[in-house]
C-alpha cells in the first residue's frame, strides 16, 4: 500500500473505534428518544446494560454530552390542598416515614394532586402507590376532588390488595377531608385495612407520594403548553402504564416496578 505498517494498522484501529462509536451513539440516541428525554446518563447506561451491552458509565455521559442530550428538570410547583381542619376522624401517623418495606402491598400512600388545563379547567389525580416496588396499583381523575372521585381510586385497588397481599395493608395519607371522611374511614375497616395519616401540615410525611408527583410533573407536564382536561386525562393514563412498566429505577436492580415485582415473584416461587 506503499505506507508504513505501523501507519497500516494505526488508522484500521482508529477507523473500528469510529465504528464503534457511531453504534453507541445511535444506541443512546434511541434508548434517550424512546424515553421522551426524560433518561439522563445514569439511567440509560442501565438501560444498556439491562439490554446486554458493556459500556462504562462515563463513556454514556461523554457520547450525550457530544449529542447534546440533556434530561432537562423544570422547578414550576403546583400543589393541591385539600385540609379543611378536623372534619372527621384523623387517624395516628403509623406509617412513621418508614417508607420501605419488603412485602408487596404491605404499606400504600395516597394524595390527591391538581393540574391546569385550558378552558380554566383543572385535573384532579388520586393515585395509590405500593411502597414495595412504587408501582401505582389504582388512580383516578376528575374535574373536581370529589369524595367519590377519590373512592374510586381506593375500589380499584382493593380487588388487587385482597388477590396479592401477604399481611394486612396500611394506606397513608395526609389529614386531607376526603380521607376524614367516614365513608372512606369505613371502607377499610370494612376491608381490614390500618389508615394512616400525616401531621398536620408535614409533607414529609407522605415524601414518597410527593416525590412521584414530582417526577410525573417534571416529565411530562412542567414546561409544556396547556390542554384540555381530555387531552391530560390520556396522556396522565399513558404516562402512568409508561412509569408502571418501563421507567427502570436504580434501586430496584435497573428494573421497572412490574418488572421487579414479576422477578421477585419467580425468585419466591
């Protein structure tokens, strides 16, 4: 070829390199698009990894940085209170901020959250959250926060708690009216299940619940424009199944919460 050997081999190493890189970066471009942006490098290294592909964490952060792939945070708040003072029972704080637990549906958080639509409308969304895994087991959405509309997210869940849970389950909230309300107190009774509750005016108390409202908001709701409550209601719908089904966390072993719950149901098994 008429070059120096050394030379010879010296550019085949730089151009597999280069091919090497371009497979990666289409890699996390397409792990990073299929996630709507909302994966920095962390998880997307996991994701890769889960997937079967060696890669140092630091090469990820290199690549997308060259990409300008950036998992953007938005700050905007937007809080739903729904304390009205003593209005019904208020129940002891047994959950005690112990938010974690080994047992599936052992431990259970509510709260009712509130966006804004066009029309001046607004969404109301009460989800439940299982402790064990954060996987939401029951929701429901309303244009207004309805004592109803809160119980509806409690009946879905409960067919689900009745089949699977191993102990008695506990089901956190804040002193909010809706969950003072005597027929909410007397739906688990009925069903045989502890209600827990916050102190007044102590988020911290129910820190998981709000930190799932924050990570929903930040990822599909802060930064956009407003739509109707129509529109919201189905994107809330799909963005839920998304966080239920494929949004890996770190702490469960780069695992989605159905995924983990699965895998450690076979493991038991």
């Amino acid at each position: 070829m008429g070059i120096p050997e050394a030379t010879y081999h010296y550019q085949m190493k730089q151009m597999k390199q280069a091919n090497s890189n371009g497979k990666w970066e289409t890699l996390i471009l397409e792990t990073f698009e299929k996630h709507e942006g909302r994966y920095g490098y962390r998880r997307i290294h996991a994701e890769l990894r889960a997937q079967g592909y060696t890669i140092n964490h630091k090469k990820v952060q290199r690549i997308m940085k060259k990409l300008g792939l950036i998992c953007v945070k938005f700050v905007r708040k937007s809080r739903y209170k729904s304390y009205k003072g003593t209005v019904g029972k208020v129940a002891k704080n047994l959950l005690n901020r112990r938010f974690s637990t080994p047992y599936a549906l052992q431990k259970l958080v509510t709260d009712v959250t509130e966006f804004k639509c066009t029309d001046d409308e607004k969404l109301y969304l009460s989800p439940i959250m299982d402790l064990y895994n954060g996987e939401i087991i029951g929701f429901s959405m309303s244009k207004r926060p309805s004592l109803d509309f809160v119980l509806d997210s409690l009946k879905q869940s409960l067919p689900i708690i009745q089949k699977r849970a191993e102990y008695r389950a506990t089901i956190h909230s804040d002193q909010g009216w809706h969950y003072q309300h005597n027929t909410w107190v007397k739906t688990l009774r009925q069903n045989k299940i502890f209600q827990s509750m916050s102190r007044k005016a102590t988020c911290a108390d129910n820190a998981a619940m709000e930190n799932f409202f924050s990570i929903l908001k930040q990822e599909m709701y802060y930064g956009e424009q407003l739509i109707s409550y129509e529109v919201l209601q189905k994107k809330i719908e799909k963005y839920i199944n998304y966080y239920n089904n494929d949004r890996i966390k770190q702490k469960l072993a780069g695992m989605s919460q159905v995924n983990y719950r699965i895998h450690a149901s076979q493991l038991a098994a």
